[in-house]
C-alpha cells in the first residue's frame, strides 16, 4: 500500500504538468476544447475552462469536473464553487466526497469526448493505459466512475505459471500464516498471501484446468476462475489494469486488453463487452498453513523466487489497510447490516448469489442452510476466514471432535477438498465460494442476492 500510495503521489503532481502526449488527438468541438484545456499545466488556462462550464451551466461536465478535481492542485476552490453551481449539491467539498455524489446520479451523462479527456490525463502517467481508455470505447459500466489505482498497467505484476515447491523445500513458511489452497482433479496446490498480496493476480494450470485467482485485496477476495472460455482457442491471461471501479480490481486479459469486474468475472470495458461471456468460478479456499498442510501433505507451494524484488513479510503491503475500518477509494456502502469491511463467505455459480458473515462462524463451525433450491452444508473458523460449502441433501450434519470430520446420525463423514465423504464412498460435492468484505459482494450481487441471518 506504501508502494502505491508514493507512486501516486508522485503522479499526481506530474500529471498536471505535462503537455497531451502525441498520440491523442486534438479535440474539435468547443466543449472539448474547453474540456482539454482542464488538464493544460498553465493554472490560468485551468480556470478559464472551469469558469466557461460553470457560465455554460449544462450538467454533463460535472464527470469532468470531478475528474479533474481529483489532479489539480490549484484551483480546487474554483472547481467545487463550479460543481455546486451546476449540481446544487453543497455538502461534498472533496473528490472522494463528489466521486460518492456521482455514483448515486447516474441521470448525469457525460459530453461527447470525455472517454478521449479521460485517456489524455491517464496516458501521461503511463502510455499503456490508452489500450484500456479510448474515445468510442465500448463500455457497460459508467467511464466517469472508473478510478486510478495508483500504480501504472502491471505495477502490481501477475504471477503466471510460477515456480513451485515441495513441502520439504518450503522452508520459509510459518504454521500459522495464511494461504490460498486450491485442488483440482488431485494437484494440490498452496499460494501465501503474503506473496498474493503483491501480486493480487496468479495464472496457472492446476490440475490441467487453465485458472486465474484474481485477488483485489481492497476488496479482501481472492477468486478462483477458470479462463478457459467456450468459442476461444485460447485461455486467457489477467493482469492488473491499474483501474478500479468502486473500490473494486479492474484486471485485463492480454488477448484484447479488454477490462474486466474481478467480482464478477465479466469484460465491462473494450473489445469483449457485451460478449455475454462470464468466467466459471471454482472453490477456493483460505486458511492457516499448518491446517491445510495436516490435510494436504502432498501439497505443493509457492516459491518465494517469483522473479521480482518484493518483501514477501507477511502482511508488509496492506496490513494498514487490512487493520482499518475505512476503505481506501470512494464508494457507497449500505451499512444497515454489516459495516463495509466485515468478511462474508459468498456462494458462487450456484444460479442463487447468497452470503454468510464470517461471525456466524463464531458461533458453531458447521451450518445447515439452503440457498434457493439448493440444501448445502458450510464449514467454517472465523478466526482463519475458512469456509467450505457442500451440495448436500437437506441432512444436518453436525461437528465432530476431528477437525476434518463431520456427524450424521452418529456417523462420520471425512471432509475434503473435493467433498464430504460418508459411509460407503457417498459423496456430497463442493460448492465454488470465496471470502470478500461486505461492501463488495453487496454492491456487485447484493440486488440480486440474499445474506443469511444469525440464528
């Protein structure tokens, strides 16, 4: 988070103080000439424009306006007094205040060009974000609300195809730190945070299934998808975008730098959009390494050689973060039943979005639910932010004295990556799932979904 937040504040003084890179075109209309003169690194040219939109009194340079509040360090009293008049709205006096503002005004549209002015300020932080932003980019999601990160394409590097180790050559490992396990068709595989929360992003074949766990640790959600698409000859490949919309990861895929929600799985930038394509979500699964090597132990590791300089401490880049209350970025939070950044267990690809709050964990380490039609048995320590979830078939299953068994009518049932397995072989599948914080998964599927209640 360091790392970021001192790229950024480098940026953002640099920013206003380069001329349009070449390869944007100069604007021809008269709104879009005023429009680029927001981002001129002569102050007077800046205030003029601000002034011309506010005396021209039309609502669609409000995006702009908030735009360019978040970069300019002169001027900021003009652009609120501008923003006020042409809005009415008096209480937001920040960018992080007008961002929250115009996420809930979505009747406010911006001018013809404002994709081209939003392209031009970005490109002079890195030249690569013009294959993201454009004019005339296809888009399902607002442009105005897509924010920086902080960092260029890539600053935050993806692992593809990493090195991995065996158990007895992961020295450097600690019983109780926290990793990411995933297994497929028998290859186990173990991925430490502390190296994830670095890289936010792997791309890797685990038991010959092309998967990518696009991890947004603003969000707090690491998601398991298979990219593997039907109609494509190839999987794709994700990296980080340096984008965010609503707090939330933007990634690309390398094939045609379309954007993607790393929520939900779908391209809502670029070429891609409106392709109906959305990515199949696998089980993915948190917890204390200790626990997932005493059920593994043929479990392979993430090797701390991934190529890049990084201090793989754990916690090092976002503990800050993960330690505060507060969100980093602007967005609207419904916080009548859980505060933003409580941690939820979501159940994924089931046809029926539905959350559990990792507390109810507190409580017992085994729920009895259902999730529309679906009857489904949850295992989970809040304490690790473990839980799995199970198909089952309306049985109450119920805690055992093992850590990995579960109960049913006094008989044991082995609980296992792959599913519970009861007595002569009968086996109830795992369901795909994934922790987040509460303001993510209630603002991507919170409408169409539902989150269960402490008994």
């Amino acid at each position: 988070m360091l790392k970021r937040a001192c790229f950024f504040a480098a940026a953002f003084v640099a920013c206003m103080s380069f001329s349009a890179p070449a390869p944007i075109a100069l604007p021809v209309s008269e709104v879009s000439s005023h429009a680029f003169e927001l981002l001129s690194p002569l102050a007077e040219k800046r205030l003029s424009a601000v002034e011309w939109f506010k005396k021209r009194g039309k609502k669609d340079a409000v995006p702009a306006l908030i735009f360019t509040l978040r970069f300019s360090e002169v001027g900021r009293e003009q652009i609120v007094e501008a923003l006020e008049s042409l809005t009415g709205e008096r209480k937001a006096k920040t960018w992080y205040q007008w961002m929250k503002w115009q996420e809930t005004h979505k009747e406010i549209k911006p001018f013809s060009g404002f994709a081209a002015l939003k392209a031009a300020l970005y490109s002079r932080v890195d030249p690569s974000f013009g294959l993201f932003l454009h004019d005339g980019v296809k888009h399902e999601i607002r442009l105005e609300e897509i924010t920086w990160g902080g960092v260029v394409k890539d600053g935050i590097p993806a692992l593809t195809n990493p090195k991995l180790l065996s158990v007895e050559q992961a020295k450097y490992i600690t019983n109780d730190e926290l990793v990411f396990g995933v297994s497929i068709n028998g290859d186990v595989r173990a991925y430490p945070l502390r190296m994830l929360d670095w890289h936010e992003m792997f791309n890797d074949v685990i038991g010959g299934v092309p998967v990518s766990l696009a991890y947004c640790t603003l969000c707090g959600s690491g998601i398991l998808f298979e990219t593997t698409v039907e109609g494509r000859d190839m999987p794709f490949i994700f990296g980080s975008s340096g984008f965010l919309y609503r707090s939330n990861k933007l990634m690309y895929d390398a094939q045609t730098h379309s954007l993607w929600n790393q929520f939900t799985g779908r391209p809502v930038v670029g070429k891609l959009t409106g392709s109906g394509i959305e990515l199949k979500t696998r089980p993915v699964t948190i917890t204390r390494w200790a626990d997932w090597l005493r059920a593994n132990p043929g479990t392979k590791v993430l090797s701390l050689d991934t190529g890049y300089d990084r201090n793989y401490t754990p916690g090092k880049p976002y503990s800050t973060y993960f330690n505060s209350p507060d969100l980093m970025f602007p967005v609207n939070v419904d916080e009548s039943r859980l505060k933003a950044k409580d941690y939820v267990f979501a159940l994924r690809g089931t046809g029926k979005e539905k959350a559990w709050p990792l507390a109810l964990f507190e409580k017992t380490r085994v729920i009895n639910d259902t999730a529309g039609v679906i009857s489904l048995t949850l295992i989970g320590n809040a304490k690790t932010r473990t839980v799995r979830a199970y198909r089952t078939q309306g049985q109450a299953f119920e805690m055992s004295d093992k850590q990995d068994e579960l109960k049913l009518d006094g008989k044991s049932w082995m609980v296992t990556e792959d599913a519970l397995v009861g007595p002569g072989g009968k086996r109830h599948h795992r369901l795909p799932g994934h922790i987040a914080y509460w303001f993510a998964w209630n603002g991507y599927l919170g409408k169409e979904g539902e989150v269960a209640q402490s008994n």
